[in-house]
C-alpha cells in the first residue's frame, strides 16, 4: 500500500505537530507533502521526505495571508500514485484529491478564521498597526474563502477528528460526518517520578537552574527566577498568542492573589509581562524539555487552561503528571476535564469566572495518582491501535465499493 501525508504547513512546533508526527512514525516510508516546511522552526522531521510546492519561496511570516494560494496548491497536487492519503489539517490540506485511493483527512477543526473563530479574528487580526488594513481585506474576501473552503470539505472520502466539539463543528460548518480518534499524548513522559523519601523526584539529575543549583528539593521548587513553594501555584504552558487567552489566567491569579508560572513564548509575551507588572505572584519560564516540563507540573497545584481548543494535547499532559485542570468549560476539554475527579470547568471566558473556578477548585481535594489515571486513555498506544484499525476498516470499505 502506497501511503502519502499531507499537512497544511511545517513550520514550528504545537499540537498538530505531534499528530503529525505520530502518523509520520506510523507509516515513515510515506513522503509529507506541504505548502511550507521551515527546518530551523521544526526540527522533528529531519531525514522524513518531506517534499513542497510553490509556496515555499514565500517567507515564513506570509502563511496567514498565502490562505487562497494554498487552497489552490493542495487541490492541484497529483497523488494519483496513492492508494492512501492521510491530511492532517486544520486549513486548506483537505483539498488534496487520491484519485486512485481513499482520503482520510484529520481535520483538527473547520478552518477557525473562517467559521467558529471569525468574530475573534476580526477582533484582533494579529497585524498590529495593521490590524485596520487587515480587516477590511479580510471581510472583502472571506466569503468566497469560506465557499472554497466548504467546497474542499467534500473532497474527503472520510474525516477523522480530535474531539466531540470538533465533530460538531465539522457537521455545523462542512454538513459531514466525522469519527472522533483522540489526538495522541505522550502520557509516558509525565509520568509521576517517586524518590526515596516518597516525594516526586527530578527526572533528570542534571536538571538545574542557571545559577547551578539544583530545581528538586523534597519541598521545593528551587530556582534563580521563581521560588514557589511546591503546590502553591498554577502552572499554564502555552503558545503566548492571543486567542489563547494566557492574558485571563494571569489577571485571575491577580484577582485570587494566587501564584502562577507562564511558561512559554509568543507574540503576546511582553503583553503579558507588563500585564503582570512585576508581582512577585506571576513568573515567566521559557520553552523547556518535557522533562523539566514534567517536574514543573507536578509539582504545580493546578493547571490553567482558559483557551477556546477543538482538543488540548498540554492540558492532559498536565493530567498525566497528576495535576488537576482548570478549563474553559466550552471545546474539546469536555472530552477529558471530569468535574471533581480530576478538575474543574468555568462557564465564561473571562477572568472573573476562571477566578471563581479556582476559589471553588480549592475547596475540593484531588488525587494526584486518580488524575493521572484520567490520562490512560489518550495515550499514543491508543492512538495508533485506533487509527490504525480504522484505515483498515476503510480500506475494505472500498475494496468493497470496487467489486460492487
């Protein structure tokens, strides 16, 4: 069976990276078509045939306009050499045809600039200055965007999603139906870790802070930059751009006068320093390995998770290292926050509410091993099993249709 991955664009590392990824490792002979492929951004893919078009002359920074021309870049490409084609899109990579095979695409969620997002797009285009320019081109074009949009939602043979939020919108916005395989997480790598005393240990022994010292203490967490006391603060990791709405959970640790570690980096980050405006309750790591990430989680109290996402790969990393949740009660977080058991959900999003979520998250006592075990079920064993039995399930499908 001749196998072919598609992608909206290779560009830097996040959610649908790591989906991809694990396709890629589950079929590695398979060539990765996309618009854009930006080694030095993402460098996960290093000896995979990742092969472009076109559009990779265009810088980088142009992906959020080059929308039209990538539509039709990937309608046009000839994989009629494939029995098997994979899209793992959240844009325009579920135009591409398998005229001699099936499309399976993973649809992440309709394209949010489009459809359920819109309105926040608008909102804040995320050109600065330009913002104004922005939105006047933006709501010339959409419409007829958003028909070619719909019009490459048909070309599937079958969609895969992340979640039951998004299954919905690919119903609402596309009129199809789609089968919800949860994306996988590295649940292994978060893991509690016990030391001999009985507390969470290091995962590494040369985990350490800049000044040399140590970060495990039995305790403590030790560092140059934040000396939290162990299950004492919040923990949120993220892309720092703005409809992740990092901006809430920092104004509600304010409100709740509760401390709270952002770690990441973005467009948004030096929005949210000054937001902070020195408190001694609000520090800043950047991007770190899953394993000092682990530790960090693990020790955290809770994790806050205050976006509008189809699914959330972080915040169930977060569950795997045994630290409750804190969500937005609304999108794919539904699938895994079980009220009590392993977090709690807020109606709103707006700091007010995520404030009163973590006043009322307090009052209840979590098992950090029984929130762990909520995580089982997103594991990448999972995903493989799944994913794989359901290619299967429709390759014969059309073998069937073939004979008929």
């Amino acid at each position: 069976m001749k196998v072919a991955i598609v992608c909206d664009w290779l560009t830097d590392v996040g959610g649908a990276e790591k989906v991809l990824l694990k396709i890629h490792k589950l079929y590695p002979d398979a060539p990765i078509y996309t618009s854009k492929y930006d080694s030095k951004g993402i460098d996960w893919f290093e000896g995979a045939d990742v092969r472009t078009g076109s559009l990779q002359k265009f810088p980088t920074w142009m992906r959020r306009i080059l929308g039209p021309l990538r539509q039709g870049y990937f309608s046009k490409l000839d994989l009629s050499e494939y029995d098997l084609v994979i899209s793992v899109t959240g844009a325009e990579a579920k135009a591409v045809k398998a005229p001699n095979g099936i499309h399976i695409s993973y649809c992440h969620v309709p394209t949010q600039y489009y459809w359920q997002m819109y309105d926040e797009y608008i909102k804040n285009p995320g050109f600065g200055i330009l913002n104004p320019i922005a939105r006047l081109v933006f709501r010339i074009v959409v419409k007829p965007l958003k028909r070619a949009d719909l019009k490459s939602a048909q070309v599937p043979d079958y969609f895969v999603t992340i979640s039951d939020y998004a299954k919905e919108m690919i119903r609402k916005y596309y009129g199809r139906d789609a089968v919800v395989i949860h994306p996988p997480v590295e649940t292994k790598d978060f893991e509690v870790r016990k030391g001999n005393s009985g507390d969470i240990a290091c995962p590494s022994d040369t985990l350490q802070g800049r000044s040399g010292q140590s970060l495990c203490s039995e305790k403590h967490v030790i560092s140059p930059e934040f000396p939290f006391p162990a299950e004492d603060y919040y923990i949120t990791t993220s892309r720092q751009v703005n409809w992740k709405k990092i901006d809430l959970a920092v104004k509600a640790c304010m409100m709740t006068q509760r401390r709270l570690l952002v770690i990441g980096d973005g467009s948004e980050h030096k929005k949210l320093v000054r937001m902070a405006k020195g408190t001694e309750l609000i520090k800043f790591l950047p991007i770190m390995t899953k394993h000092e990430l682990a530790f960090y989680l693990q020790n955290a109290r809770g994790y806050l998770f205050p976006s509008l996402e189809p699914f959330g790969i972080a915040p169930v990393e977060a569950l795997a290292a045994g630290c409750p949740v804190i969500a937005y009660g609304v999108g794919g977080a539904k699938d895994y926050v079980i009220e009590g058991k392993n977090g709690v959900l807020f109606k709103e999003q707006t700091a007010k509410s995520l404030a009163e979520a973590i006043l009322r998250f307090e009052k209840m006592k979590f098992s950090s091993s029984k929130v762990a075990k909520t995580a089982d079920g997103f594991s990448e064993d999972r995903f493989d099993t799944e994913l794989k039995n359901f290619v299967k399930k429709c390759m014969k499908q059309n073998e069937k249709k073939k004979k008929e």
